[in-house]
C-alpha cells in the first residue's frame, strides 16, 4: 500500500507506509495522486502488473476488494 497525499507528509508517518506527492505542481486533483502512486509502483514494484487506488476518504470500501476483483478477472481475462 502507498498513501497519495500532499502537505504535510508527515501526518502519515504513524501508518508506517510510503507516502508519495504529486508529481506535477498545482495540486491538480486526485488524478494527479493518481499518476504519483502509479509512478511509485512502477518505480519500487517492476513486476506488478496491476494497481488498485482507492479514494482514502469513501466508507465501506470491501476488505477483500482486491481478492473479489481478482476472481472476477480469473473468470473473464479477457475482460481486461
């Protein structure tokens, strides 16, 4: 997990996970927290494949999010 945040940074040291900026100036938006977490995984992880953002402040995300749309995937690759 990667945390997109801007500011002050430090505010997330106690989830003990990277934390990334904005690559591009201006805070343009969550497109722009986006493209920063995509850049860190291709940056830190060259082997994954797939990434899953998710907005930080929706309630009820699934725990298991990620395992449900990996069966789905596994069922219909070609959805893809």
């Amino acid at each position: 997990m990667v945390i997109s945040a801007n500011g002050n940074l430090s505010r997330f040291e106690g989830f003990g996970l990277p934390v990334v900026a904005d690559s591009v100036a201006g805070f343009q938006g969550p497109l722009a927290g986006m493209e920063a977490g995509l850049e860190w995984v291709a940056a830190h992880c060259p082997g994954v494949t797939w990434a899953l953002t998710v907005p930080g402040d929706t309630p009820f995300i699934p725990l298991d999010l990620v395992q449900r749309l990996a069966a789905l995937w596994k069922e219909a690759p070609s959805a893809s």
